[in-house]
C-alpha cells in the first residue's frame, strides 16, 4: 500500500513523512501517532490526509472518525445536564466513539471548553480506555492531534497518561509554522 501526499505537503518535516510512509508500507499492523506542533502547522491535515489513504486503501471503513476534543466535550456536557433520563447510557456512547473503535483522531486535545480539571479527567478516562482497546486490538490507529507540548501535556493530563501514551505512540513534533501566515501581506495607513 502506498501513502499519497500533495507534492511539496510538509517539506519542512521529511522524518514525521517518512515515518507514516513506513507504517503504511505494513497494513496489517496498526500505529498510534501523537502530532504536536503550533496552530496551523498541518497536523490536522496530515491526519486527514492519513484517514484518505486508509478508506482509499480498503482498510478502514469510510465513515465518521475525526473527532473534535472541543465538540465531544460540548457534548458531554450538554448530556449531564439534560433532563436526559439514561444519562450513563449516552455517556458510555460518546466515549466509546473515541475509546473502542478500529481508527480514530482525536483532534486538538486540550482545546476543550471549558478546559477545567473536569475535562482532562474526562479525556484522561477516554484515552486510558483507549490504551486498554490498543492492548487488545493491535490492529487499531489513533491520531492525537494537540497544541500543547509536552509538559504542557503532563500538566493537564498527568504523567500517568503521558506514560502510557508514550508506551504505544509514536511522538511527532511539527516543526512548521502556520501556513495560514505565509503569504499574508498586511496593507497599513
């Protein structure tokens, strides 16, 4: 299987291409990356592109699997504080949608809103869930896209979950800037 980029898409980060060209050279095997890197510097769009490749590729199903940190959390806050009778049930559902299925991106972890202590512990749950789903299923693939360096990362999450994280992820730091900026001419007076 071979992976397709855009000509010229992140030049200014050969290794983190050369790595995911590598994993998709075996299907069969699953990866687990954690893209670091400012705002803008095409994170989200490689984990984009990744999806493309495997629903083009036959190995995963085309369906919903880019999840957003902000919306899912939006989400589980609308649902505890609904009238909402079955609140477990709808609970144990939107963190199943991240922690027990076969593909999955996780975009933007720790832009969540709020960003309390409430919410690290809700995606900390989430993603130990995961790492137990990864334990049983070596097949699976996870992209975490995040802002936050590394002991930023700790801060919010603990070292527990970086711990574990780091155990089964491969840890990719984007070194570009955000390509939002290039080319932006700024007209004055």
């Amino acid at each position: 299987m071979t992976f397709d980029l855009p000509k010229g898409f992140q030049d200014k980060n050969p290794n983190i291409l050369k790595k995911v060209k590598e994993d998709f050279k075996n299907p069969d095997k699953g990866f687990h990356y954690l893209f670091q890197g400012s705002v803008g510097c095409g994170k989200t769009y490689l984990a984009k592109l990744i999806a493309h490749n495997l629903i083009k590729s036959k190995i995963v199903e085309p369906k919903e699997y880019l999840v957003s940190a902000r919306k899912t959390y939006s989400s589980f806050l609308e649902t505890i504080s609904s009238s909402y009778t079955d609140k477990g049930t709808a609970i144990a559902k939107l963190k199943r949608s991240i922690g027990s299925v076969e593909f999955v991106i996780l975009d933007d972890l720790g832009d969540e809103k709020p960003n309390t202590e409430a919410s690290h512990e809700y995606f900390s749950s989430i993603l130990e869930d995961r790492y137990d789903y990864i334990g049983k299923y070596p097949f699976a693939r996870t992209i975490i896209t995040t802002n936050l360096k590394s002991q930023d990362f700790i801060n919010a999450y603990g070292s527990r979950l970086f711990d574990r994280i780091t155990d089964i992820f491969t840890i990719m730091k984007f070194k570009e800037h955000s390509f939002r900026q290039e080319n932006k001419s700024v007209v004055e007076g």
